[in-house]
C-alpha cells in the first residue's frame, strides 16, 4: 500500500495549540478497511472527531455501523489505513506494540468492554487484578494496596470483595471492578464499549453515576453503546455512526432533541419514550428512503 | 389420571385451532378491539390464558420464600410488563409460568392456570405440549438456547415439525417465513447460517421466530428487545402489537425499559425483593405512581434516557 494515504485529511494541529486545552484524542481522518483485497470494504471511512479534556463523548450507531471498530483503532488493536490518531498529544497511528505498552504505562487511555470477563483475568481476585497495573508500574505494594482500596470505594464497592474472582462476582460487580481497573493509573482518557449494555436498571444506572462522578474529576470518557438513553444520559457530545462515517456530531441536547441527519432522526424516533410511541412503519421506511444507499 | 391433562392435549387444542380460525376473520377482529378486550367470546368478560393467583416461590434449600406472592391475570391479546431490579423476582416469577424454576426454587403458594387449568401436578409429557405450542419465551441471551452445531432454519423447522406435525420440506418453507416475519433481511440466507454466523441483534430475532412458530397463545418476553439495536427493537414491538391483534397473542413483558413497558403493556407490575409494590394500569403506574420505589426507577429512566432531552411537543 503506498504511503501518501497516510496523509489523508487536515494535519494534526497539536503543535500550537496550549496544552491545557489540547484534546485528549484527535482523531483525523480515519480509515478503516477489512476483507481480502478485492472484496476490501470500509469499516470506518473519514471518520473526525476529538474529545477535550474531562469532556464525555457518546458514539451511536447500531450494529455494524463501525462503533467498536472506532473503539478499537483508537486503542490500537485495529490498524488504519488511512488518518491519524493522536493521544495526548501523541501521534499513535504507527505506534507497534511496545511504544503502545509505554503510552499505557504513562496512563494516557484505557478501556471498558461490555463483557467485564474479557477485561478482567478469570484467575486474579480482586485485589490481584487491581493491583497488577500499578505493580508493573513500579509502584511499592503498601502504595498499591492503599489506591486498590480507594478505588473500590470510588466504583461503590465494599473492601469484602478484594479476596474474590471474577467467577465469584455479581455481573453488575463484576463491571465495576473493571471500570475501577481501568482508573487505577489514572488515565485521562477511558474508552468505553457497551459497557452497561449486559446490566440491569439499577447496576445501569450505577456505573452511569460513577461515570459522571469521573467525569466532574476531569476524566476524558468516550462511551459507545446502542443504548441510546444510556448515552443521552452521559453525554455532553454525541457523535452518529452510520455505515463506517460520522454523520451527525453536536451536543447531546441538539442531537437527541433536534436530529438533523435523517439517520439520527430514524434512530432517535425507533426509540419509544414514557410519553411517546416510536414513529410507526411508515414514518421508519420515509426516514430510511432519505439514506444513502 | 388426570382428566384436566387429556383435555389440554386434545379438546382445548381444537377449540383453540377453531377460536384462531376464527379471529383470523377482520370481523371478528375488528368486534373484540371496539369491545375493549383480545378477542373472546361476545358474552362475559374474555376468559384469562394465563392466571398466577398468588403465586409465592421459596427455595427448598434454604427453607425461605423468595417471591411473595404475585397475581397477575393476562386475557387473549392483553399484556403485562414486569419492572423491578435483578433478583426482584421478575424472572423466576416468569419460569414458574413456564413450568421451568430451576432447582431448588418451587412454587410454594399459591396457583397458576393455563386456559383455565391449574399447572400443578402436570406431567412433564403434558408439559412438552403445552410450552411452544399454548406458552412460550423469549430471553435475554439468545446464543444460549440455540445449539451452535445446527443451521438455524433447521432448528426453527424442528419446531414447526414437531409441534404443528408438518413434513420437512413445509417446515422449511414455514421456518424461511418465520424468519422473514421477525423482519431478517435475507431469510433463506439466514436460515442456512450457524448460530455464530449471526450478530446478537440477528439471533433474538431467531429466538423470537422460535418462540412464536407454533403458534403459542403466552409470550412471555424476558428482556428480549434489550440488546437489540432500536431499529430492530422498533420492528419487534411492531411484530408483537401485530401478533396481539391478529392472533391474539397474550405478552408477559420484562424489561428494565420503562419505555418499553409503557409501549407495550396494559397492566405493569413493580416487583422489588420478591414483593410487588404497586400494580395497575401502565398509565396509572407509570405516570401516576404511588409508590416511592415506582417513582425512583421513573426518575432514573429520565435521568439517564431519551426523556432527558425530548419532550411531548417536540415529538409531536
């Protein structure tokens, strides 16, 4: 593949600008791209945005719209084929595995997944799992033992749990465990995929709190889900995926409340609320014909 | 030995075949909606399909109830939602229902009825036919009731087979329709997939496409819209209102979305530690509510939901 796609889209601007208002990520341009190469599609397309600092971002978008793969680009895990993703200030786009290790090890970006099982090591308890980033870190085990027990308390959960395994765990527990694994280095940036999505009402609801907590800390988040009232309820910004591209991005207020792209407008009226029916078929399939095909 | 059984199997089948047959006319339809009740005989009120008078579970284990008793009566075409935390009781209440508490949860009080006949002491062969064919499910994790092994048009079509007695060839035929009827884009194509072909919005569907290829006259839905992007969730609220009134299919609704609740259901029960707290219509406890508990999970649901940023006129 030639090498003047990387190119693609506006240069990053983090040269001059101050570094209090720097974003904490920028991403510019990006693509994504999968399958062999002659049936090669776009997974993400031109896909912009940036996130402030202590700002929460809300990606929508449904079910193969290129959320997760967004998610995953950003944390390194997919590779792009063309733009740029800048952490912190730091252009990560071609970073390979060990630079990746450094930027966590600096605490820059961590993640939440939907299944807490797949972030947490089924063998480590509690106490274990928390500790374990600090202690690679270099971080004394008093110190360490001191900050597992402070973030237990920040994601509500009492000091009784800190000997058991996840298997032991209540699901709702069990995703506050890996929210609070993912604080203890104190990124200023989490990434967040579906991460009240296998929840209960009430365990919902909580970690939504604590994620708000977080953000009037100062903590960057952006928070992915299909749950549109989820992401209504956190969001400052929300941004639309539909089909790999970003069609709609403004505060959470005007795109919930005053959809402008027909496909935010199909999203946000499939939804009933406690006073209102979604919009019927018809309305559905009128909304669907304004799409690109 | 028991009479009741037999008539189950065979008398109230027909009689159900001949109602269905029945209400399939617009007429008949169209008569049972300006009456205000699912379709059911001109005289009286419809008799209930499903009726817990009561119903208490304990866990023989432990020696201690866990559901305190709940009473609930579901008529052709009416639907009740059951809102309240995890481990509220929802779900077991839905699997006594069903004739399914796992061990060691029993019923400990109280009775359930299916068309008119109490469920205790049915036999597990009575059971068989009862469940897919007069009662069925949908739950939240759809991989786990399918078998990973087998192309899902065969497994629908075993369904079909096996309760409704069809050859093969028309149960696959059936099987491709269902499938098109939960609103599955490419039908045939799915129905020639493995279970890990498909996305988790994609194998609710199939579940739902299962749950109702007999026919069943109960549906209880058990957070089966929850993880499904809202879209799709819109097609199977349709699909299920549709099903309500052509069939008059009864729905036992779960779900920790108020929203749905209040867009499917007539009645809503709020369950919380096994007791339920308020009971009454979906708009009287859903807008009016009288107990504190009802109120906090109102407030949560428009604290963090769509309610936040929409209001009546601007959906309007």
């Amino acid at each position: 593949m030639s090498n003047d796609t990387a190119g693609f889209g506006p240069a990053p601007e983090t040269t001059g600008s101050e570094p209090a208002t720097r974003p904490v990520l920028e991403v510019r341009g990006l693509e994504v791209r999968y399958g062999p190469r002659r049936r090669r599609r776009h997974a993400l397309r031109g896909v912009s945005l940036s996130v402030a600092p202590g700002e929460t971002v809300g990606i929508i978008g449904e079910t193969g719209s290129g959320k997760s793969t967004l998610a995953r680009a950003v944390l390194g895990l997919v590779r792009a084929s063309a733009g740029s993703v800048v952490l912190d200030g730091e252009d990560v786009t071609a970073h390979g595995g060990r630079q990746w290790r450094a930027l966590r090890r600096r605490g820059v970006v961590q993640y939440v997944f939907q299944d807490p099982l797949r972030s947490l090591d089924p063998d480590l308890t509690v106490e274990a799992s928390l500790g374990e980033p600090l202690l690679v870190r270099g971080v004394s085990r008093a110190e360490t033992a001191r900050r597992v027990r402070a973030f237990l308390a920040r994601v509500h959960l009492t000091e009784d749990l800190l000997g058991r395994l996840p298997g032991e765990l209540s699901g709702g527990q069990r995703q506050r465990v890996a929210v609070a694994r993912a604080l203890v280095t104190e990124p200023r940036l989490v990434i967040l995929d579906e991460p009240v999505s296998a929840l209960d009402a009430a365990n919902r609801v909580q970690i939504l709190r604590i994620l708000e907590e977080l953000r009037d800390d100062g903590v960057s988040l952006v928070f992915i889900s299909h749950d549109l009232g989820s992401v209504a309820g956190i969001a400052d910004r929300i941004a639309v995926l539909y089909r790999g591209e970003l069609v709609e991005t403004g505060a959470a207020r005007e795109v919930i409340g005053r959809p402008r792209h027909p496909y935010t407008r199909l999203l946000v009226r499939s939804a009933p609320t406690l006073r209102s029916a979604p919009a019927d078929r018809a309305e559905r399939a009128a909304l669907r014909a304004l799409l690109p095909a | 030995m028991p009479p009741l059984s037999e008539k189950l199997l065979t008398g109230t089948a027909k009689a159900e075949r001949a109602e269905r047959a029945q209400e399939k006319t617009p007429k008949a339809t169209e008569a049972a909606r300006t009456a205000g009740a699912g379709p059911a005989s001109p005289s009286g009120p419809p008799s209930p399909v499903l009726a817990l008078r009561d119903v208490r579970i304990g866990d023989r284990a432990g020696g201690r109830e866990i559901v305190h008793g709940v009473s609930l009566t579901l008529t052709p075409g009416s639907a009740v939602g059951i809102v309240g935390e995890s481990g509220s009781g929802k779900t077991l209440t839905c699997r006594a229902a069903l004739g399914i508490l796992p061990a060691p949860f029993e019923v400990t009080g109280g009775s359930v009825e299916i068309d008119g006949h109490d469920i205790a002491g049915l036999f597990p062969a009575r059971w068989t036919d009862l469940r897919g064919a007069t009662i069925s499910a949908v739950f939240q994790d759809p991989a786990s009731y399918l078998n990973p092994s087998i192309r899902v048009g065969a497994q629908i079509a075993e369904v079909v087979r096996v309760k409704q007695g069809r050859s093969r060839r028309a149960a696959r035929r059936r099987a491709v329709e269902l499938l098109r009827s939960v609103q599955l884009r490419d039908p045939e194509l799915v129905s020639s997939q493995y279970p890990h072909e498909l996305s988790g919005g994609m194998l609710q569907r199939v579940l739902i496409a299962v749950a109702i290829a007999a026919g069943p006259r109960i549906l209880i839905a058990d957070e089966a819209t929850t993880a499904l992007d809202v879209t799709v969730q819109a097609e199977i609220l349709d699909l299920l209102a549709d099903l309500r009134e052509r069939t008059g299919l009864a729905l036992v609704v779960v779900s920790h979305d108020l929203a749905v609740v209040a867009q499917l259901c007539d009645e809503v029960l709020v369950m919380r530690h096994g007791e339920v707290v308020e009971q009454g219509s979906a708009e009287d406890v859903l807008h009016h509510p009288r107990h504190e508990y009802t109120r906090l999970l109102i407030a949560e649901h428009e604290q963090y939901g769509l309610e936040k940023f929409r209001t009546p006129e601007e959906d309007a």
